[in-house]
C-alpha cells in the first residue's frame, strides 16, 4: 500500500505536493481548506497558484490528491489517512521537514483567534475547529526542535481556549499554558508575554480549587508586567483585575477591593469609562461589596455594569447573563426572591443559549436558583435544579471541587425539608469531606456544613 501511495503522490502537481506536505503536520480529520489562504505564508508552488486564483487554487489542489485517493473530502474540509500522513513525511528531507512544520505553525497562529478575543463564545467554533492541529502541529514543532514564540504562542491560546471552554479540561489548558511559559523563559522573548501565559494560567489553577497557586502565578504576572510595560498598562489591569477574583475566593476582601478599585482606574483610563471591561471588573468589585456587607454599594455597581455591558453588547450576550447573575446573588442577600429569581432565570436563559447548558457557568445559576426556590418553599424545583447543578459541575470541575461541595451542602438541606433524612445526611457527609480536605477543618464553610450535619 505504501508503494501505491508513494507512485500516486508523484503523479499529483507540485502544488497539491505542497498542500499535501502541510497536512502531514496537521491533525488528519476535518482540515478547513481556508487555513491555506495566505499566499505569503505558503511553499513556493502552492503559493504561486494562490496568488494567481485564490481560494480555487486550493480547491484544485485538494482535488488532485483527491483524484489519486491521497486525500478524502467532505463538507469540513479534507481528511488524510494516517498511513499517507506519514509516507508523506517520510519523503521530506530534515531541511524540509522543518521548514513544513514552521509553516502549518504560522498559518495556525494567523488563523486562531488572539487570547483577548476567546472571551467571546462566538469565536469558540473556529478554536475548536482548530484545536485538534493546533496540538499536533505544536507537538511536531517541539519534537523538531522548533519551541519559538509562535508555537508558544500557539499552545497558549489553545490552553485559554480550554480553560474558558471549560469542559473538564483544566488539567490539559493547564499543562499547554505551562508548556509555553516554558517555551517562552528558554526563548528569553519579551517577558510580557510570560507575564500574559501565567496570568491565564492562575485563572485555571483558580478553577481548579488552587488558590494558593493562582495568587502566586498572578502576582508573578503582576511583577513581570509592571517592570516591562509600566504600572498603568491595560494588561496589569486585567491582572489586578484577576488578583482580585482570587483575593476574594480566599476571603481577603480589603484587599480584593483594593486590587480591583486599582484596575478600574486603569482600565478606565485605557478603554474609557463605559467598556465592557470596565463593567467587569464594576461586577467583581460590586461582588466585593456584597460579601462585606454593603449590599446597597454593590446593587449600585452591577446595576451600572448592567446598564453598560447591555448598551456595548446587546441583551443576549454572556457578559450581560454574568452580571444578571451577580444582581441575582444581591437581591437574593438582600431577600428579594422574587427579584433574585428573575436575574437568575433570565441569566440561566442567556447563557445557555450561548455558552451551553452543560458549562459550569450554568451550574452555578442553577445552584443559586435551587437556593431561591428552596426559600420560596418550592423544594421539588430547589431539587431539581440543584442535582442538575450537580451533575454539571462534576463533569466539568471535578467530584471534589468546592463548588461541588456547595452544592451538595444545600442539596442536603432541601433533601432534609423533603424528609429524605438518609439522602441528606450522604450529601452533607460528602460535602464536609470535599471541604474538610480542601480547606480545613476550622474554615468557616467547613464548619458551616458541619452544622446541619450535626442536627441529623
């Protein structure tokens, strides 16, 4: 078979050679036509005819391979067996083997969307289109020795991707964002960029339950950025911003607050006073206020981060559902159910219809959402949206994440008023284990379970 690959390969143009060598280095299923658009970044042959006809060019190259069964074709682009893939690679030289590798790297890195712009669910069909070469093209790269600042790059937008995807992949976002600060310090490349992978990389440790490890890459982060781009930089706002989040899970309020009133200046003197950004970072800080007491502080800040974040996006955006959730969390302090259960509702609406009913964003409205119900006395309701809290969560973040814990906790509670004393006390049995081993046995959610637990 691999003597008719072979014969077959010499019969197809130089152009459809050169395509054929790049897919080599791609994932085998499902290669989009339109990575090969960019005549400046492509072999000699393949990129005349692109200059000359363009996306046709491209098309008739596949067509070639095509035609001697190199390659397969359906409606997401082409498909190469592995068998060919490595035939192919075999016939290269070193020199262009590398030169092949360095070329799928660069074509990948004009077609993934920038790290700022993942934040967006809109651009995460075409990440996930190109996930699947992004990793093999970056795995041929480093095997050849190729660890640049584009394959670190690479690796680092692909490992945001999955953080902010947020589909039980922390540990590989988390091992591809590691990979590439470790690219990047052996590069000795601007150390801003260090500063940008870890700064991702703490958000992933802070989903992860670390909080401990997030604080410290960030500060890190902090560090780098402060000394490379200067103290007022767009991006050591976004990293006080982010220093803030995780200062607050770990209850240091006054600080969390400080880190954060510091990024808005920042980011309001970088963007203007009515971004989106801004109104994010309005929402942590409002959160911020909440958990110090002022709730009336807070409604006044995720109401204007609201009021902006649907003027800059729309109604229907999942920026918008964030803060919707945040108003429902105050309302809900401030024991306005029915108002807690509207924002919620609403928030659960939006971000199913655009980041998916199985992300652990959702799982976290719908937590907030049993705890309103269970309140209003609907219990039946508080159950079955908390056990569809539960399930999310623990396919997403894992059986002993501390949200997982919270969940149970109120889910034992509700199981408790429904008389179902066996059912609650396994909850909250589980939920102090999850905690207790997490955080300690003196910390105040801790012994908060083991409160109820007791009256079983």
């Amino acid at each position: 078979m691999e003597t008719t690959w072979q014969l077959s390969i010499d019969q197809v143009d130089p152009a459809g050679v050169e395509l054929l060598q790049l897919c080599a280095f791609l994932a085998p299923e499902a290669i989009p036509l339109d990575l090969f658009a960019a005549p400046d970044r492509l072999p000699a042959a393949l990129a005349t005819a692109v200059s000359e006809d363009g996306a046709v060019a491209v098309e008739e190259s596949a067509g070639a391979c095509y035609r001697y069964s190199l390659v397969a074709r359906d409606q997401s682009g082409i498909r190469v067996h592995r068998l060919v893939q490595q035939v192919v690679r075999a016939r290269l030289t070193q020199h262009d083997r590398r030169a092949r590798i360095a070329t799928v790297v660069d074509l990948l890195a004009a077609a993934f969307p920038p790290a700022m712009q993942l934040r967006d669910p809109a651009r995460w069909p075409r990440s996930a289109q190109l996930l699947p070469h992004v990793l093999t093209a970056t795995d041929h790269a480093l095997a050849d020795g190729l660890a640049t600042a584009t394959t670190a790059s690479l690796l680092g937008r692909a490992g945001t991707y999955l953080h902010l995807r947020r589909r039980a992949e922390h540990a590989v976002a988390r091992g591809l964002l590691e990979r590439a600060i470790g690219i990047y310090e052996a590069a000795g490349v601007d150390p801003a960029e260090v500063g940008g992978i870890l700064n991702g990389l703490g958000l992933v440790l802070r989903d992860q339950a670390d909080l401990t490890g997030a604080r410290a890459h960030l500060e890190r982060a902090l560090a780098i950025q402060e000394a490379a781009l200067g103290p007022d930089h767009i991006d050591v706002g976004v990293t006080l911003e982010r220093l803030g989040r995780v200062l607050r899970d770990q209850r240091d309020l006054a600080a969390a607050k400080a880190y954060l009133e510091r990024a808005q200046i920042i980011l309001q003197a970088a963007l203007g006073p009515e971004h989106p950004w801004v109104a994010r970072d309005l929402d942590y800080l409002g959160l911020v206020l909440a958990a110090q007491g002022d709730l009336t502080g807070a409604r006044g800040h995720l109401e204007r981060a609201y009021t902006m974040l649907q003027t800059a996006l729309g109604p229907k955006h999942p920026w918008v559902a964030r803060t919707m959730d945040s108003l429902g969390r105050v309302l809900y302090d401030q024991g306005d159910l029915a108002g807690a259960r509207a924002h919620l509702e609403r928030a659960l609406a939006i971000d199913e219809a655009t980041i998916g009913a199985e992300h652990p964003q959702v799982s976290g409205i719908l937590d907030r959402l049993g705890r309103v119900l269970h309140d209003q006395g609907d219990l039946a309701g508080a159950r079955a949206h908390l056990e569809r809290a539960l399930a999310i969560a623990e396919a997403t973040v894992g059986p002993e994440h501390h949200w997982v814990a919270g969940t149970l906790d109120i889910l034992g509670q509700v199981l408790r008023d429904q008389g179902d004393l066996a059912g609650a006390r396994a909850r909250l049995q589980r939920a102090h284990k999850i905690l207790q081993a997490e955080l300690g046995p003196d910390h105040v959610d801790t012994q908060a379970v083991a409160r109820p637990l007791e009256s079983l």
